[in-house]
C-alpha cells in the first residue's frame, strides 16, 4: 500500500509547474475580466453600485467605477498572455485589499484564493506557458530559464 502511495505522489510529482502556473493565470483573470465585462455592459447600474454599495473612500464612485472596469479589462489579458505577469499581479492584489476592506469583508475566503494565486504568480512568475518566458529565451538565449526567473 505504501509503494502505492509512493507511486502515486512521484506521478502527481511529475506534471509540469508551468500547467497550474497557466490554469492559475487563467483563472484569476477569468473572474476580474468577467467584473470587468459586466461593468462595461450595465455601465449606469455599475456606477449606481459604487455610489450606494461599494463606497469606496477618496474617490468619486464614477471614477472608482471607471478605474476598476479598466483594471479588469486589460489585466487579466496580460495574465492570460503571460505578458509582464509580475507586474500585472500588483494592481490586482490592491484591487482585492480594496474589495476585502470596503466592499465584501465576509467574503475573505475568496479574495484568499485570488490573492494567493497572484502571490504564487508575483514570487514565482508564469511559467514557462507565457509571454514572458518566451521574451526571456529570446533576451537572455539558452539560460533563460534562470534569466527569467531572477529578472521576470
């Protein structure tokens, strides 16, 4: 039984890293371009929600509205690209301090698995199913494996 279980951790061992880097890109960024896709379309009803709702402090609720919509529109592109995906993680972990502070404080459980897949993104970058990798072998030649690595 216990070679079994050897067995099967040295299977599950084996898939590729850059496979749940790229799901987890995905799937972070599928749910921010949803919101951000829902704003785009009922516009009037998105602003009305940040100005009875959401309350966000320090901005005007149209330009908090607008900002998000933007943010959730091409963040999560750069995510499914793979593209400057580091950097593409910040402003997307600030968004979630913002809805868990102000908006959904009870809903702490979600916002921890975006943050921690934008956390595992930020420390260990998007693998090597992305743009960046790929921008990084062309740059940095046969060691771009360790280029990208420290410098993505």
């Amino acid at each position: 039984m216990r070679q079994t279980w050897v067995r099967v951790r040295e299977w599950l061992e084996r898939m590729p890293l850059s496979l749940i880097q790229l799901a987890m890109r995905i799937g972070v960024g599928a749910v921010f371009f949803k919101a951000g896709l829902l704003k785009y379309n009922s516009w009037e009803f998105t602003v009305k929600l940040f100005e009875d709702e959401y309350q966000v402090p320090l901005l005007d609720p149209t330009v908090a509205a607008r900002i998000a919509m933007i943010q959730e529109l091409t963040i999560p592109i750069l995510l499914f690209l793979g593209l400057a995906t580091r950097v593409a993680t910040v402003p997307l972990l600030g968004m979630i301090a913002v809805i868990q502070t102000f908006v959904y404080p009870n809903a702490w459980t979600e916002h921890l698995v975006w943050a921690s897949m934008l956390v595992f993104l930020l420390t260990r970058g998007p693998g090597t199913l992305s743009m960046d990798y790929l921008v990084g072998r062309r740059q940095y030649g046969a060691n771009a494996t360790t280029a990208v690595r420290h410098r993505a």
